[in-house]
C-alpha cells in the first residue's frame, strides 16, 4: 500500500503501520522540522520526504491508500489563543483537506486537540465524518485527549491497560520516584507536591506521584515544562506555631499544596512545616514510553528537540488502534 503522511514529524504514523504488520510500498512524508526529519531517516531510511505540505500535489503521486495527519493544532487548542482557522498554523488542516480531494485515498485519518464544537464541526463538515476522542491514558501513562476523524469503520474505545508512570519510569541512581499518597484518587494524574525553586505557571512546578499518569506532554521548550516526579517523600512535622514567614503545606487528603500564607494548619491546630520536594523532571526515554515510541526511538538529536517531537507526536498504541481496522 502507498501511504500518504501531513505534518509526519517524527513519523510516528510508520511505528504504528510496522507494530500492525502492514506492508507499507511507499511511506511519502511531508515535514519540514529538519530534527524530526532526521530522526525518521533514522529509524526508517526508505521514507520519502517530499518537504512542505502547501507544495505538494496529489497528480504528482501514486495512488494513495491512506493519507494521515495531525495538522498543527496551536489555533484550536482549549489551551491556546483560541484563533481557529484564522490562525496559519490551523489553516494548513485545508491542506490536508485539499490533498484528500487530490489524492481520494481508501482511507483517512486526521488527529487533532479537543476544540470548541463550532470548530470541530467545521472540520467534521469537511471531512464527512464525526471524531472519536480517545484518551492516551487508556494505552499509556499519560493523560493525553485527543480526536480522531476517520473513514475507518467501527472504531471504539481501546482497553484500559492500566498503565500508569511507576511502569514506565528509569530507576536512575538509585532514585526510585515513588508515590506519597496511596489512597485512591478523582484524577488521574496524582499532583502530590509543588516545587517552590521554579518561578511561573503553577502547571509547571507541579510534581506528580508515580500511581497515576502524567499530564499531556507539550513540546515543553525550555523553562522547566517538562513533566516532574516525586522520587523522595516530603517529610512534614507538627508543630503548635510558626515563625513569622514560614512556609507551610496543609493536607486534604489529594496530595500536598502550599497554603496560601504563614499560618495555615492541618486541620487540628497543628501547622506543617516544609520540607522542599525531591522530584526530577521525566527523561526523553520516559516520554517516549508515555507515547508508547520504542526505547531511545528519538536518540541522536539534542534532549531539547527530543523533547519537542514527542510533544508533537501521537500515541503510537492508539493510532495502532484505528488503523487495525482498515481492510487491506
């Protein structure tokens, strides 16, 4: 079968096509991170590169029988500025809209972030199709929600795994992580503490335990984005009072949160004092495993690039997931 793959990265898309057997003819790739690129080459040396996706032609290619992609998702994301299509980022998913009329293959697959509706029906409407959304966390120990349109035939919701991130962390130097609460939990990712060295956003200096997942991995560029774990417990001490300016932790029975000023208690008149967190933030082979890509898959390029495309890529295990369900 000839493949057609938009906004291929890492090629990711490839991973899930050999994990599933398929015989893939020709594996055409549009992609103009040069890492990512490379990266690819790597693992996959017969990938044909065809660079920018607003170049490309459908009459310049063979047949295609699947044409797949996760078209940049910066304008649509609940997390982003809201832009949608205005946004030149989000307008490349016409290309991949225009490539499907060109090309007509015998199946689609287009991954994308969770929207607003009014988004997510102007691209159903495009397509012909209503998404799916899978959460990684179901295949992996991320909690990851992403939506899938796709022409495949009855797709549904992959099996629980149970994963969760003690299974897929290094133990290095002798630093277990581990988990300071074992009580069962409303969310899946367990924040147990907050690292008080790092300025900025609170998402950033959240620590999490190793009994539940890890929140969505982003491209994480720089300044501590990268997801953190707990691998020593916090040790607390009662006391009956404080001095003036002390940092105190107050429990609730979910994990442990700074409280909001010098005098908070732990519910019995007692205050906590702090004992700053060991955490250390998640390595690429641990975020390769969070996107279920085979061990040191992204090696030879820096951490930071590394880092980058596993933000950017898909959850190979679910892509798997849809694709098994193509006949062939």
């Amino acid at each position: 079968m000839n493949v057609l793959s938009l906004f291929d990265g890492m090629s990711c898309g490839q991973i899930a096509l050999d994990q599933l057997d398929i015989n893939v003819d020709n594996y055409y790739a549009a992609e103009i991170d040069k890492w990512a690129i490379q990266v690819a080459k790597k693992n996959y040396p017969n990938t044909k590169h065809l660079g920018d996706v607003t170049t490309l032609r459908g009459m310049d290619l063979p047949k295609i029988d699947l044409l797949m992609g996760g078209s940049p998702c910066q304008g649509f994301s609940f997390a982003g500025k809201q832009l949608n299509f205005d946004d030149p980022r989000s307008a490349l998913f016409f290309e991949f809209v225009r490539l499907l009329e060109e090309t007509k293959p015998k199946y689609f697959l287009l991954e994308n972030v969770r929207m607003k509706q009014e988004y997510q029906d102007i691209i159903s409407e495009h397509l012909g199709v209503k998404p799916i959304m899978i959460n990684s966390a179901l295949v992996s120990a991320q909690n990851r929600v992403r939506l899938y349109w796709t022409n495949i035939p009855n797709i549904e919701q992959p099996e629980d795994k149970g994963i969760i991130l003690k299974d897929v962390l290094e133990d290095l130097d002798g630093d277990r992580p581990c988990e300071l609460f074992q009580r069962k939990r409303e969310s899946l990712c367990h924040k147990v503490a907050i690292a008080s060295d790092i300025r900025g956003l609170q998402s950033i200096k959240a620590i999490y335990g190793e009994a539940g997942k890890s929140p969505c991995l982003t491209t994480m560029g720089g300044g501590h984005r990268e997801p953190k774990v707990l691998i020593k417990p916090i040790r607390v001490g009662n006391i009956k009072g404080g001095g003036q300016g002390d940092r105190v932790y107050s429990t609730d029975g979910k994990g442990i949160s700074i409280a909001a000023q010098s005098g908070g208690t732990a519910g019995n008149g007692n205050m906590l004092i702090e004992q700053p967190p060991t955490y250390r933030k998640l390595t690429p082979m641990e975020c390769e495993r969070l996107q279920t890509v085979p061990d040191n898959y992204t090696e030879g390029v820096s951490n930071t690039q590394r880092y980058k495309m596993l933000g950017n890529g898909w959850t190979v295990d679910v892509i798997a997931h849809i694709l098994k369900g193509m006949k062939l």
